[in-house]
C-alpha cells in the first residue's frame, strides 16, 4: 500500500536528505513536495514518486493542495511567524481533511530543558533571554500538543554537517542531551517516523550527539 507524505518545505538541507531516504530505500513511498520556487527540485520532477507543488506556506489555500489526501505532513521548518499562524493553519487543515500523522520542527529550549553554561547561551541567543509563553515557538508546540493529532515535535539541536548519525533521544520533562547534532542524523529520526509512524508517536523529543554534552557552544 501507498503511504503518501507530503514534505511543507522540500528544499531544506535535511528535507533533502529524508527525501533521499525514502526514495531510495521504499519504493511504495509518494512524496508530495511543497516549496517556493519548485524549479530547484527539477532533479526530481521525472521521477514517478514525486509530485511538487509550487506555493506558500503562509497561505492556507496553499497548504490545503499540499495536504489534502496524505497519510503524514513533515513541516520542515520551525514556525517563527507571529503567534505561530502556520502551526494553527496546517492543524486547521489536516483536520478537516482527516490527515493525523505530524511531524513538526522545533528547536531546543522551548521548556527551558537545557541547562548549564550552553542552556544560558542557547536562552540567550534563541529566546532572548527566556522562552516566553507567546514566542511563536513556544506557541506552535502548545497548538499541536493540545490538538487531537499524531504528532511528534522535534525540538533540534544546534545543526552541524558532519558525516555521522551520532544522536541521543531525549522526551518531554527530560533534560536535553548534547548541544549539537548532524542534518544526517536528523535525517535519520524523521525517516524512522515516516517509516514507522508509531516511532515517538503524540511525543515531544529532543535529540542530539551525546558526544557534545558539556560544550559551552555549538559544534561544527
């Protein structure tokens, strides 16, 4: 049977990768691609797997082409809009088209979850010096965890490019483990929710190299 996915922002480093996944590892996978600019996708548009679609993630009108009939949406990017407009819009419309399964890209720190000399940095640098209940971050997560939907939140790491797939899972009312993590990596978390969509299923999780717990700064 066909498992339909739609990837809302299919041009991003680690979208590229989880679409490399899918496509060359499940052959009973289609790929709905939604992004601005569709023509840098060109090395994907003769392939019988895919659909692309041109449009705006700000317009609900958009996103409604994208999600109608899938069985999971991958939000790829975090939702820095006021009031976190697009997470309520993409729930609005799965909703009401009966899509359940959700994957939505967060950062680190939105439960202040992160402690020591990093967690000072990371408060700082991200949230201004504390995760305010209306950031559009904060927001976003809140939407989703109080909507009726399969979700999985991914509040990422600090993004790195090294060649390794290196990453501790932390959840909810954990502490964050490790600052740092690969877009390999992450790739490979959301490859094993898509593939299995009960891997983390209505969870919030974290996840990191362990090697990089400690670390004052980021790791490149």
């Amino acid at each position: 049977m066909t498992k339909n996915v739609a990837i809302i922002g299919a041009n991003g480093q680690i979208a590229r990768l989880v679409e490399n996944n899918l496509l060359n590892q499940d052959k009973d996978v289609h790929l709905t691609l939604f992004l601005r600019n569709a023509s840098r996708l060109d090395d994907l548009k003769d392939n019988d797997q895919v659909t692309i679609i041109d449009g705006d993630a700000t317009n609900p009108d958009d996103l409604r082409k994208a999600i109608k009939g899938q069985d999971i949406v991958y939000v790829t990017f975090v939702d820095h809009g006021a009031g976190a407009t697009m997470t309520k819009n993409v729930i609005k419309i799965m909703d009401e088209e009966g899509v359940k399964r959700l994957i939505s890209s967060n950062i680190l720190g939105i439960y202040d979850e992160v402690s020591g000399t990093f967690g000072d940095y990371n408060r700082e640098v991200c949230f201004g010096g504390k995760a305010q209940p209306d950031n559009a971050m904060v927001l976003s997560d809140k939407y989703i965890e109080e909507s009726d939907l399969d979700y999985t939140v991914l509040r990422l790491a600090w993004l790195n490019d090294r060649d390794d797939t290196n990453y501790t899972v932390t959840k909810k009312g954990e502490e964050y483990i490790g600052v740092s993590v690969s877009r390999k990596a992450c790739a490979d978390v959301i490859t094993k929710i898509i593939e299995d969509p009960t891997n983390w299923s209505k969870e919030s999780i974290g996840f990191a190299d362990p090697a990089t717990q400690g670390e004052s700064r980021p790791v490149y």
